[in-house]
C-alpha cells in the first residue's frame, strides 16, 4: 500500500483558518481488524461544519484532537475489507477525514452507495449526500411547509440553502432567499427557482428588514436560517403566528465571537417555535429520503451546483473559500482520480 497523506489539525484557528492551524502528514497505512475495510478516498465534502469542529467546545461531535486529520465526508471505493457486508470494489460513504485512505467499520453514517443511481457520485457529497439529506429532514419534518406559505432562505445560494428553496416550491410554497451580492441573488431566480432574492450586502439592519418585508408582504410562516447575527434578527421580525424557524447552521459566526439573537421575544409574539436541526439525528431515516432525492435530481428537478477542487494540497485554500464567499453550491476535494 502506499503511504497515507493526512490533512492534518495542528494547531486551533483564532478565527479565520491559517496555513499554520494545518499539515499535510505522510502516515502508513492501517492495517486491518476483523470487521474493518479500508476505503480509498476519491472525494471529500467542504463544509461550513468543519470549521466548528476545530474548537475545543463541547458540541455534537467531539472536537478533531490536534494531530489528527480534519474530519469531514467522504466517498470512495473499498480497497481492502474485513466486513462481510463491504466488499472490495464497492462505493461507500461515511464521516472520515480528508486523507488518502480510512479505516471504517458499519454503521452511523458510514453505508454503501449505488453510484448508477446517480448522475455523478459525487452527487452523494451534495443533492443526495448529507447535504440533501438536511435540506430534506429540517424543512419538510422541522418547516413543515404547507401549500401557499412563504418560506424564508438566508444563505440561499449555498448548497443546504439552494435545496431547500426548490424542495419548498415543489411543496407550493412562495420562496424568498437572502445572499450576499447581485451575482448570487441573479442565480437564485435564474437556477434554483425563488420568487423573490434579497442582496443583503451593504444593507442596513433597517434596510434588510425592510427588504424582508417587501419581498415577503404577507410575513413569513418558515424561516430556513443558516447565517445568524444581523439576518436571523431582520428576518424575526416578519415571523407570522404559529411561524416556524429551522435553526440550521450560524455561519456568520463560525470565525467571529457569537452575536446573539435580540428578537427572540417575536416568537412569544407570535406563538411561533424555533427549532435546532442535525442531520445525524435521522441516520434511521435516511433511506426515506435518498430515493426521492436520487429521482429529482435524475428528472432535473432538483439542480445542485458542485465546485471540485483537485489535490488533497489544496484542502486549505478550498476550505478557506467557504467563508470568503467566493464560490456557491457545494465545494468537493477531489482526492483520487
């Protein structure tokens, strides 16, 4: 086997990443145990997740320990096994790390994945991977959008964010999303099919309220929130009654000290609920929603834009390009050809 490179924690952010938090390391690779396969990773999921996980704070996973490979999603083929259930030459998914080679074991979230049922297998990083999986649970199980209500998107052109808002038209809903320049807020209506798109650069706090307002006269019954800070306020304040929020990410303060949210009080207003979402707590339920996703986006009606990055010595540059805002839809390391 040859060696096994590692994407490698070496040192905690103090917010934005730098070159010096990370190490690309040469290891050998594991050998295995009974019940163990080795997966050779071909493509890694970047996500906004990740950033969180390198923080010593108590959290839904605990944090990557210094030293170890930044953990993340990936996909590849088995290229040894010990699992009866694994065989050598199958794809297979789970929450590795972005690194050469990972040693797996059944379960959670690590299963096998039909790559025929699919258009691209890296479609298992993005529309029908964990990110489907996301925009699919936390609108339809948590927003529970009905016909007619005006459902509410912040970090709409990123991939959970650009699901979402086509999943909720195909639920008859009015769909608003809110991005950060022209550019992104022209692809919202062009690509992914919302009714009304917010730029909320260089907006006021009163400005974006009043946005909110005009794009959504009739208030908001969903609202999808991803961003925080400055845009989860904005947005609280046009909640209707019995108004729901999917609380789904805070990527506004992934690098910088929290904000906090002043306009709770709207949901006592309101009598409306606010909800926290994590993937994880659908493992069980996964299969429900992957043959649904698998058949929308093979119809074309569920359309994900992946941007592929290649080399795993380039994992810090498209890392860092999540937060800068340079690249929407999902962001995948092509690890192996």
């Amino acid at each position: 086997m040859p060696a096994n490179r590692h994407f490698t924690l070496v040192r905690r952010p103090q917010g934005m990443p730098v070159p010096e938090d990370f190490c690309l390391v040469e290891a050998p690779t594991p050998a295995l145990g009974e019940g163990q396969f080795l997966l050779r990773n071909h493509y890694a999921s970047l996500d906004p997740a990740i950033r969180g996980w390198m923080d010593d704070v108590p959290s839904y996973l605990p944090p990557i320990r210094l030293g170890d490979p930044v953990r993340a999603t990936t996909i590849g083929r088995i290229a040894e096994s010990r699992h009866p259930d694994f065989p050598v030459g199958a794809w297979a998914s789970g929450l590795n790390a972005i690194e050469d080679y990972s040693l797996c074991v059944g379960g959670g979230f690590t299963t096998l994945v039909d790559a025929d049922a699919v258009p691209s297998v890296t479609n298992y990083l993005s529309s029908v991977g964990a990110i489907g999986l996301t925009a699919y649970f936390a609108l339809l199980d948590v927003g529970k959008p009905k016909a007619g209500e005006t459902v509410l998107v912040t970090g709409a052109a990123g991939a959970v964010g650009s699901l979402v808002g086509q999943i909720a038209r195909m639920q008859g809903c009015r769909t608003v999303g809110i991005a950060g320049g022209p550019a992104k807020c022209e692809r919202l209506i062009r690509d992914y099919g919302y009714d009304a798109a917010i730029d909320y650069r260089g907006k006021s706090y009163d400005e974006l309220v009043a946005a909110i307002r005009e794009a959504a006269p009739n208030g908001v019954d969903v609202h999808f929130e991803n961003v925080g800070g400055d845009i989860l306020d904005a947005a609280l304040l046009s909640l209707n009654h019995k108004g729901r929020v999917v609380l789904c990410g805070l990527i506004s303060e992934y690098n910088d000290a929290p904000h906090g949210a002043r306009n709770l009080w709207q949901l006592i207003v309101q009598s409306a609920t606010i909800e926290g979402f994590l993937v994880k707590d659908y493992i069980p339920r996964f299969a429900e929603a992957i043959g649904p996703l698998a058949q929308w986006v093979r119809d074309g009606r569920l359309r994900m834009d992946e941007h592929v990055d290649k080399g795993i010595e380039n994992a810090l540059p498209a890392f860092l390009r999540l937060f800068e805002g340079s690249n929407d839809g999902k962001m995948i390391l092509q690890i192996a050809d």
